[in-house]
C-alpha cells in the first residue's frame, strides 16, 4: 500500500489542536476553507464536533457552542479552570478539566475521556479509571467500577477500548462491558518489526494532530499546514 498527500492548505499559525492561537478553522473534506472565528481569549485547549455543532475550551473554564460557521449558540456552565479534553457520544458532551471535573467530578485530574453510556473512561497519570453514570438517581451520581493500567490517550471503539501501557510503548485492548469485567484480551508492544506499516509517506514536518475518516486521514503538520492524505 502507498500513500499519498492528497490536498494541502496553509495556515497562518501552527497547528496542533488546531492552532497555537484563539481561533477555530472550519474545512470541507477536501480542505477548502470555509472559515475561521475567534472562540477564546487565548489558545484553545480541545475541540470536538458533532450534531452539526463544534464544541471549544480553553483556559477560561468555559465549554463554547458553535455553529460550523462560527455563530455561537451558548457556553456551557464552567468552574474556571483549564478544560483539556473535550469527547461527544451521540447527545452527550463530556469534558476534563485540571481539577478532576469530566462533566461528573471523578476527584483526580482528567487527561483522556471517553464515554459510552453508561460509562465514563477517564486517565490521571498511570491508571484509567470506569466511571458508572447513574442520572435516573441523582445529576451528580456515580460509581467507580473499575481500575487498570494505562496512560493518556485512550480510544473507545465499539465494545472495546484501547490504551496506551504505562511504559508509553504499548497498546493494551480491552473489553468496555461490565458483562466482561473490562478484561485485557491483548497487548501489542511497539517495537522491533512486530508492527508492519502498510504504507508510510515524508509529510516533511511534525505531526501535532492527526484524525482519521473512512477513506483518509487528515494530519495538522508543524510550519502551519494542514494535509489530506489518502490510500492508493
């Protein structure tokens, strides 16, 4: 397999969650630019889309709305603190901040988050923690299911989920149900040739962000570029 570079637009800051700056850049799929907005007062922390929606933090506490146009729709309550991770499941938003608060206060810093009702999946350091959501009991109810090594980031795939080993050099698969008792069923270490790349290619820079559709991946490269790149 080979890859190849796509479609390419330049950015006028560097890009790494977007941007070192303040502002949001809206895209189609072939990166034609739509258009850009200022959504903080300083540079942004997290994005997430969904619904038609993007959703922004920063160190102002604050969780914006936004349309893809840039129009904002409203700002959801904050605590005042860096608000670092950002994830959509559907009709949920949830979102970490440095002092613990991943939309239900897990009481330890949140470094990755993911959900899948009922399940909140967050990261402190070296362990990943199962958080049980109970709203039908109360708007503040959980309870801790489970506890596992691992590191920030973490990804939820269907009804499993994986995460980056303590050592940072190994990916361990997990399954996401209670029924399973959340049981590692494989580890991958990351070295030697025990992982075949099946196409790479020189994108001449440092990949600060990178996210995947279907049929291609978009990589945010140092120097201010944003690339296309697809399988041939």
């Amino acid at each position: 397999m080979s890859l190849k570079i796509e479609s390419e637009v330049k950015l006028e800051s560097e890009p790494c969650v977007l941007a070192w700056d303040n502002k949001l850049f809206s895209y189609d799929a072939n990166l034609t630019p739509g258009t850009s907005w200022s959504a903080h007062a300083v540079q942004i922390f997290a994005i997430a889309a969904g619904g038609g929606k993007v959703y922004s933090s920063s160190n102002d506490g604050g969780v914006r709305v936004w349309t893809a146009e840039g129009q904002k729709i409203t700002e959801l309550p904050h605590n005042e603190v860096d608000i670092a991770a950002l994830t959509i499941s559907g009709t949920h938003v949830v979102s970490g901040d440095e002092d613990g608060n991943a939309r239900y206060n897990v009481l330890e810093e949140v470094k990755s988050v993911q959900y899948s009702p009922p399940f909140m999946f967050t990261v402190r350091d070296l362990y990943v923690t199962v958080t049980e959501i109970q709203p039908e009991e109360s708007k503040t109810r959980f309870v801790t299911r489970h506890s596992m090594e691992g590191r920030a980031p973490i990804k939820l795939l269907g009804n499993w989920l994986l995460v980056t080993a303590k050592g940072g050099n190994s990916l361990r698969l997990h399954h996401a149900t209670v029924d399973k008792e959340f049981k590692l069923m494989h580890e991958v270490r990351i070295e030697s040739d025990q992982l075949e790349a099946a196409g790479d290619i020189d994108v001449g820079g440092c990949i600060n962000a990178l996210v995947a559709s279907s049929n291609c991946v978009y990589a945010a490269v140092t120097g201010g570029r944003l690339t296309k790149i697809k399988a041939v």
